[in-house]
C-alpha cells in the first residue's frame, strides 16, 4: 500500500512539474489559460495513473494464458502442502528486533499522522465555513438600490442565466461571492460610501465573473487535494498559483467589459483599505493574490495573447497523453500472465498424449511419489492432487491458483496419471501436452487474473546490508545438468544439486539461486513473495528451525512462526506483510474425468 501512495506522489509531482513548464511557455498568453493548466495539476492529485491503467485493463484481452515462472527444480518432502496455505499468526509478528516492529508499526503511525493533520485542516476550515454561511444566512437581501440594478445589467452582459442573491452585512469582509452551486454575494453594508458608481460596477463585475467562471467550485476541489495532500508543500504552491491566475482572468474580464483600468484599480485599493480578506478560497473576492502586480497587470491593459496553432496542438497534446497514455498501458498489460516460450508461435495447449490412464488415487496411501517426465516421453505422477498437475501444467507459482466455486471442493483430490507422449517432448512440450490432457479429460477451463492481494516483501534483515552467516555467494558455476533420481528419502536425503533447492520439515537448502527464486519460493509461507533485497548473482543458502508440529497442511514443510526467525536471523532476511497486485489462474471449470 505504501508503494502505491509513494508511486501516485511522485507520479503526480512529476505532472505538476510538467505543468509548470508548460505554464511558462504560456506566459504571454491569457490567465485562463494558465489557470485551466494550474487546475489540471491540482486535479491529478485526485486521479491515480494506477485508476486510468485500470480502466484501460478492463478492455485487455482475458483470454486463457500460461504463467512465466522461474526455471527452478525443487526437492521436496510432499507436493501436496504447495496447495495449502499459511498465514503467520499474530505472536509472530512481535518476535524478531526493534527495527522489525518499528518496520511493521511505521505505517500506522504514518497513517495516524496523515490523519490527524486532514482532520486538523477540515476542522479549521469547517468553523470558517459556518461562520461565513451564518452571516449569509441572517444577513437580509437587498431588492432595489444601484448595486442591484448595476448587477442584474452585469449578469445579462455576462450571460448569467440565474439572477445572484445579493444579500447585505454589517461584517468586514470584502465583497464576495457566497457558496458552490447557487452564489450568494455578500455585499459589505457601508461600501457605497468608499465608492462611486463606476467603482461599484467595477467591483460587481469582478464578482459576476467569479460566478460565470464557476471559480467556487473549482477552489474547493483544490481545497479538498490541500487536506488529502496537506503534507505535500506542491498542493500549497499550486494554490497560491490558482488564486493568482484566477483573480488576472477576472481581472482581464471586467477590463474586457467596459471598466475603465484606472477606476478599476482604484476600487480594489479602497476595497483593500476598508475590508478584509475572506477567510476561504473558496468564497471568490476581489482583492486575493499580489496586488501590486495585478494593479501593473490593469493599468497595462494587457489581457494577453490569445493561443495560436501551435499552442492550441501543444494544450491538447497533453491534455490527450495524461488521459490515453495510462490507459493504453492498461490495455496492453491486461495480458499480464504470458507464456514461458521463446517462441512466439507456441499455442497455449499442445497436442494430444499417445495413451493417457487416470484413476483415482487410493485413499489410505499416504505415501508421497517421485514425479516421472522422462526424455522418452513418459509423464506419471502417482497419489497427487489435480491442483499440483495444474500448478505444474501452467507453471504457476505457488498461491497463484485460484479455484472456482465448482471445482474448488474438489481439486484436491488425488489421483494417478500415466501418460506416453510421440517421440522425445522438451519440458515446455510436455507441459503443453499436459495442459491438453487437462483440457480434454477433466474440461479445464481457466484464465489469467491480477488480484490486489497480500503479498510478503523480501528484504534485508540489517540495516548495513550485511547478509546472515547462512547465505553466501554461490559456489557453482552453473545448474546441474544430471539431478537426483528415484524415490526421496526424507531420513537420507540426496546431496543438494546446484540449481535446485531441498527442503524438510525444518530446514530449507539452496544452492546456485537468485533471490528472486528463492522468493518465489518461499511462497510456502501462504502468500506471494517480491524480492526488494536489491541482492544481485546466485547464492547458496542454509536455514533451518523448530519444525511446526501443528496438524498437516503447509506444516508439512514444517513452516511456521519460528521460520521468520531463521531466515532473518540466519540468512540475514525478512518477510514484510505488504499489498500488491498478484498475477495467477482462475480456474472456472474443472469436471471430474471417467476413469481408466
């Protein structure tokens, strides 16, 4: 979860940048424009890349595919504890160091000052808010007078199709435009004597404009990203930005009206000189941002350059790549699950076995059999469960398989299966033969999915990046090209080949493995494991730990809360409980097959 916030930061800090730039090559041209640009970084806030990649992988392809996996040859005591899962308990997440609490505690504690800063925030502005709509709310209309004739000839001018409330108050805030949907302008009861006619209009259309441009609406939005992202000094900077912007684009609009630029900036000086400030952005007046420069800004009467062909095709360019870029990256990783092949020929199901025999296991053998996918064709898997051939078939990693409501009751069932294949299949080969044989004897019907699920990080343990006195740099010089053969022997295990990895009920060995694989491993612990060690080469690595005696399931590998503690305190590693997306097989049909 903290990668995600931390990606949407500095994703969206990276197109408030660009808005910048983009804003200064704008600078001769007219306020609205930049300000449009100003409101569209303040926007991004609000709108994840991650929201819009979504939506574009809603229209990826979810056609059935197979998953890459790691090249990996694992010796194991019972494949069956591969489809079950593990989730630390709870005392285990207090054994280990200091810093492993103070890892796991930061991003509550991060979340309660995040927290209580928005809510500060809220408040403060909430008490703003009530106290402003009180005196709106006691403050008595004014029906008749100059100020609501000269109004009501603005609005028409200006194209205003609902008349502004013009309401009366005794307070000392500067004349304003009230309120998100329906404006209410509050108009200061002894103005009229600061002002003659002309000044009174200047000021009126300066409101009129507010309301027009819906600029309310607009600093609300942006007061909302200020409490969400109230830690961020961007947010900050890009409303000073919204203000400035948004007071040059009306004050270039009443100029553009018929108000004399000197009697205009004549106006807003008394009005500065009598009345305060309102205390929200979001309750439009006249006198915000630098004065001094938008006095400049009137008295020159430059309202700016209107956009010519090329920064027209600039604006709309990016406007088009911060919406459609993302979503085409969505679209084309929806079919994130792609086949292991160097080939891009290959079809996700091969051709049939010569001979298939599939019975039914029987129920009282406990005994675990070595797998048989011979060079001469031969597949044979005895006493196993249908997840683990699927788990073999589309090479899925551990945690990865997801059952269907009809097939999951069932799939853990064991059976015995016998297949001779034509001639002399590869590995892959075989495994698409296999995927066939599942397709047509048990009617298999999956497809490719990304879960946002719990995953565990696999970090470094130390905080100088020392490793454990049992992980060290490999000693082979590549993978055994000759592994063990014939049944395993959990009491007399054979030697531990380089490429592969040995495990017991208490004791995990690997030889000539990249952290990555031995992170897609140690998926054993019930959810799917992230390298984030930054540890690069191959390793050879020895861990081992009080078994879990608890009744069978992934205990049968002899994992449980004592594991955390010898990989961090042998290995020098740590497992982080973290989110992410998880890429894996639903399985949406899967039938029992008539046996032979």
């Amino acid at each position: 979860m903290m990668a995600l916030v931390a990606d949407h930061l500095w994703q969206s800090t990276l197109f408030a940048a660009l808005a910048g730039l983009l804003t200064l090559a704008l600078r001769k041209n007219r306020p609205q424009v930049r300000y449009a640009v100003w409101l569209a970084a303040s926007l991004k806030f609000l709108v994840p890349v991650a929201a819009l990649a979504a939506v574009g992988a809603r229209f990826g392809s979810r056609s059935p595919a197979m998953i890459a996996g790691p090249p990996l040859t694992f010796v194991v005591d019972s494949w069956d504890a591969l489809s079950q899962p593990f989730s630390r308990p709870g005392a285990a997440v207090t054994q280990g160091t200091i810093s492993t609490i103070i890892a796991a505690g930061l991003p509550i504690l991060l979340l309660a000052v995040w927290f209580c800063g928005c809510a500060a925030i809220l408040a403060t502005w909430a008490v703003r808010w009530r106290r402003i709509a009180a005196t709106v709310r006691t403050a008595p209309s004014i029906a008749q007078g100059r100020e609501v004739d000269t109004l009501r000839r603005l609005e028409r001018i200006a194209g205003v199709a609902r008349p502004i409330r013009l309401v009366t108050s005794d307070t000392s805030f500067e004349p304003g435009a009230f309120g998100i949907w329906n404006p209410v302008l509050l108009w200061p009861r002894y103005i009229a004597e600061h002002l003659d006619n002309r000044q009174v209009e200047a000021i009126l259309a300066h409101e009129v404009t507010h309301v027009m441009r819906r600029d309310n609406l607009a600093a609300a939005l942006h007061m909302i990203v200020q409490a969400l992202f109230w830690f961020h000094p961007l947010v900050w900077w890009i409303g000073a930005r919204l203000v400035d912007e948004r007071e040059r684009a009306c004050d270039a609009e009443v100029v553009r009206l018929g108000s004399d630029p000197r009697v205009y900036a004549e106006s807003i000086l008394k009005t500065c000189e009598f009345y305060v400030e309102s205390p929200l952005v979001c309750v439009s007046g006249v006198t915000g941002s630098d004065l001094k420069k938008r006095i400049e800004q009137i008295m020159k009467n430059d309202p700016g350059a209107t956009l010519n062909g090329w920064r027209k095709i600039l604006l709309a360019t990016a406007g088009i790549a911060v919406i459609v870029v993302p979503i085409a990256a969505g679209v084309l990783s929806a079919p994130r699950l792609r086949a292991q092949s160097s080939s891009p020929t290959d079809v996700t199901l091969g051709p049939p076995f010569a001979s298939v025999s599939i019975k039914a296991s029987a129920p009282d053998d406990a005994k675990s059999y070595p797998w048989a996918t011979g060079p001469n064709g031969r597949f044979a898997v005895k006493n196993v469960r249908l997840r683990n051939v699927i788990l073999y078939a589309y090479q899925v990693n551990i945690g990865h398989l997801w059952g269907g409501s009809e097939a999951s009751s069932w799939i853990s069932d064991k059976f015995d299966i016998e297949a001779q294949a034509d001639g002399n299949p590869s590995g892959e080969q075989m495994r698409a033969m296999v995927r066939r044989l599942l397709a047509d004897r048990f009617n298999l019907i999956v497809h490719a999915e990304t879960r946002e699920l719990p995953i565990y990080a696999l970090v470094l343990a130390r905080s100088d990046g020392t490793l454990g006195p049992q992980l060290r740099l490999s000693e082979c010089t590549g993978k055994a090209t000759v592994m063990p053969s014939g049944p395993f022997d959990p009491k007399n295990p054979p030697p531990v080949s380089c490429g592969t990895m040995q495990t017991r009920p208490g004791s995990l060995t690997a030889r000539w493995m990249m952290m990555g694989d031995v992170a897609d491993f140690l998926a054993i612990m019930g959810r799917p494991v992230r390298d984030r060690t930054g540890l690069t080469g191959h390793y050879d690595l020895h861990a081992e730990w009080t078994a879990d005696s608890r009744p069978p399931g992934p205990q049968a590998f002899g994992v449980g809360p004592a594991t955390f503690t010898a990989l961090e305190e042998q290995l020098g590693l740590r497992l982080v409980s973290d989110t992410g997306p998880v890429e894996g097989l639903v399985i949406d049909r899967a039938e029992k097959p008539a046996q032979n």
